[in-house]
C-alpha cells in the first residue's frame, strides 16, 4: 500500500529524511544515531539512502541495514518516495508508475546517506532472493 503525507499523519510508520538513521533499540522503539558511519555491530538500522534500478533510475529511499548479515538489505524493508508518496519495493502500483516488470528492477543496487563502516564502499548489489 503507497503511504502518502495524509496517511503518515494517521498511522506510528515513519521514513528516513536524507541522512537520517535510526538504530533499533526494542521491537517497538528506535534512538537516532548519531555517528558519521552505520557500524557493523550486529543491530538493525533505518536509513535514509538511494536505491538505483538497473536501468539507471535512482530513488529517495528508506531502509532497513540489518548489519547480522552481509546481504545487509531485505526487499520487503525498501521503500521508495516518488513524489511525494511512499512505495514498497514490491507494490504493483510502483511497478505502473515506473513501467516497469519486477525482472527490470532486479538487481538493484543501494546506498546509504551516511556510510557504511564497512572495507568495501557503496553503492552495494541486491538480487531479488531476500
């Protein structure tokens, strides 16, 4: 379901502004994050960042980093804003807007705002598999 500006205001969801990150502290509750990297400490983090398809478009984004493993990204966490609406990575009503199929927009590739502490740098691959 796309969230509009309307419908944040109704629902406790939020997405991630430019350079924004927030680390999970609880199953309900995140504190934002204040450090110049996302460190690789085995937490879950909500990012602001910049999916990009393969066929060379690039989103506004937010996203979950999950640093317990190095696929980092699942689908299911990556929503796109176009304007001004919030889509799933997996909704059909993005697949419209953009004109696209679900084969051309794996594999994408992701960044976040504020780097990862990480030794390779970004933009970072993700297969349809998660």
């Amino acid at each position: 379901m796309p969230y509009t500006q309307k419908d944040l205001e109704d629902v406790p969801f939020f997405f991630c502004k430019k350079g924004d990150v927030w680390v999970t502290v609880g199953p309900y509750s995140a504190t934002y994050w204040r450090g110049n990297k996302i460190p690789l400490d085995g937490r879950q983090y909500q990012c602001g960042g910049t999916i990009i398809f393969k066929n060379g478009q690039s989103f506004r984004s937010s996203f979950n980093v999950d640093t317990t493993t190095f696929d980092f990204v699942s689908k299911k966490s990556i929503y796109l804003n176009i304007d001004t609406v919030w889509y799933n990575i997996d909704e059909p009503e993005l697949l419209l807007k953009l004109n696209l199929t679900f084969s051309e927009i794996y594999p994408l590739t992701w960044i976040t705002d504020r780097p990862l502490d990480y030794h390779l740098t970004g933009p970072y691959i993700l297969n349809k598999r998660r």
